[in-house]
C-alpha cells in the first residue's frame, strides 16, 4: 500500500476521553495529536459549543483530519506542529486558557498502513519513520551512520531490547557491505541477530527496534516531556489533561508527571519539616490507568496495549 485515500480510524477509549475531558459551551479542548481526527470528531459532536484546535507534526494525517472535520468548520482549527510547542501555537491564535488537553501517544492507521512511510515491517518499504516528512533526520541515517555505541544505546533505552549489542553488531556487519535502506531489510537483519529459542511469541522480534528507532528519530520522549509541561501551563484551573499511551516507557514518563504534579512535598523523608515549598498541581483522577474493553479489543486490536491516565488542575478560586 502507497497510498491511503479513506483510511480506517477507529479512535482508541473515544467515549472515556470524551467523559474525562467533558467538552462544554465556549470551551477550547486542544487535541495535540489529532492524527485522522478521531478524537476530536467525538469531542465536536459531544457537545456543539466546543471548539477543539488540532497539532500535529503529520502534514498527511492533517489532510485527511480537515476532510473528516470539514462539516463543524469554524469550531475546527488544525496546526502543522509540535504539540510541545503549544505555547507559542496558542499565543498565534490569541488564545490564553484551554479548557482540555489530549494526547494519543499511538501511530495512526495511515502511518502505520502506508508502507513508503517506514513505521512498519509488515511492508517492504523505504526506512524512514518520520512523523513529520519535512525533518532531515530518517531512520535510515540513523541506522546507517550512528556509531555502534549510540545505536545501542537507542535499542536499549527506547526499545528496552535485551540483545541491543548483538542487533547492532549484525547492523554493522550489513551496512558495511551496502547502506540499509528499506524495512524489509532491516527487519531481516534483527530477525536473524536474535537468537530463535528467545524469539517472542506474541510479536515480531523487530517490534523493539523498529519501536525504538521510531522514538530516536522522532523525539517522542522528549516531545512528551515538554508537550505535558505545555498542557498543563495552558489549562485552566479545574480542567483536565489526558493521554493515551502504548508502551512502558511513555506510560512511566505520563505516570511520573502526574505523580509528582500531585505531591505536596518533595522533601526527603527524613526532613523534620518541610523547605521545599512544593504545592499540590494536580488531582489524578485516574488512580490505575483505564484499559480498553475486551469488546473494543475485539474490533480493535490495535488498542490491546492502550492505557489512559488523566489528572485535573485544581481549581484555586
């Protein structure tokens, strides 16, 4: 597949997202990974006075977004960017307070259905992996002219892959004979490196190291460590940030935030009182993450790994 005209998009936890972030009149929701639009057709139709504003680094998701949203015209606003950069997306639009922030941290169906995009093995194409095709950086320079330490580190920390060294050692021996240039190709070379008997049996043995790869070349851990910071400045008092993630590493970093946003102190235990001046920033309201229903499981495998946390601004008033 080249090329998706009408992709299929099945929004994953749409109805919690829609309860959790509870869109009112003269509301101003930010979906910052709009993605196909989704999320933020639920959000529209939920409630005829919100309006939701859009980001995302995909200029191809964003096409197909604006056709799907095209019938609530001006409560609809798309940006081609980074939602970490909301900020200074707001202040272009003249807007100071929003009234919800989401995340959907997973790949879309076109990324991961269109094979010149590289996301996936599951067809032969280009090694690129890039959200946003106007960026340099593929994941094909990166398998093809990091050095061996880097790609280790890549493969272990974003992938948390066991036999990183021995991947990357087979990587090396194949590049030096000709350049990786295609999925097919480099999902062969990872097969091959790990040893069968350790082969998982619920996923493909690449799935560590394309997933790792994709993180290195799109930034996404520190995109989502900024782009939290930037929703949470940017909500109002009372209202709510939620995310979906789908691997460990996200949900730690969202789990983290929202944990220590919620803390009153920070000081160690053994301080008989307390310096730090730290004040409570957030009310979680998801205390375990919300899975999705083996029924949407069953019409979407796609949203097995799905975890939603959300947390709420206090309101100080």
């Amino acid at each position: 597949m080249t090329e998706v005209d009408h992709p299929i998009h099945r929004p994953v936890l749409s109805q919690e997202v829609v309860s959790l972030l509870d869109p009112r009149p003269g509301g101003v929701v930010v979906d910052g990974t709009v993605g196909l639009g989704g999320h933020a057709k639920a959000l529209l139709q939920a409630e005829s006075g919100v309006t939701v504003i859009g980001i995302d680094r995909d200029e191809e998701a964003l096409r197909h977004a604006a056709k799907r949203l095209s019938p609530f015209k001006e409560r609809v606003r798309l940006i081609h960017g980074n939602y970490r950069d909301l900020g200074e997306h707001l202040d272009v639009l003249g807007i100071d307070t929003i009234t919800g922030f989401l995340l959907d941290l997973g790949l879309s169906s076109l990324q991961l259905d269109t094979a010149n995009r590289g996301f996936s093995f599951r067809y032969d194409g280009p090694l690129d992996m890039r959200m946003d095709t106007t960026q340099s950086m593929t994941a094909a320079e990166l398998v093809n002219h990091s050095s061996e330490d880097e790609l280790v580190r890549i493969l272990h920390d974003y992938g948390e892959e066991r036999f990183a060294r021995r991947i990357v050692r087979a990587i090396l021996a194949a590049r030096a004979k000709e350049l990786i240039e295609t999925t097919g190709r480099l999902a062969e070379i990872v097969h091959s490196a790990i040893p069968r008997k350790f082969h998982p049996k619920a996923i493909h043995p690449a799935t560590r190291a394309f997933q790792a790869l994709r993180i290195a070349v799109n930034e996404e851990l520190a995109n989502l460590k900024g782009g939290l910071e930037a929703g949470f400045q940017a909500i109002a008092p009372g209202e709510v940030i939620a995310v979906i993630s789908f691997h460990s590493l996200e949900d730690r970093i969202v789990k983290g935030f929202f944990r220590y946003k919620a803390l009153s102190c920070t000081c160690p235990p053994d301080f008989p009182v307390c310096i730090c001046d730290k004040k409570v920033e957030a009310e979680i309201i998801t205390r375990k993450p919300i899975r999705p229903s083996p029924e949407e499981i069953a019409a979407n495998p796609r949203a097995r790994s799905a975890k939603l946390r959300a947390a709420r601004k206090p309101d100080i008033r």
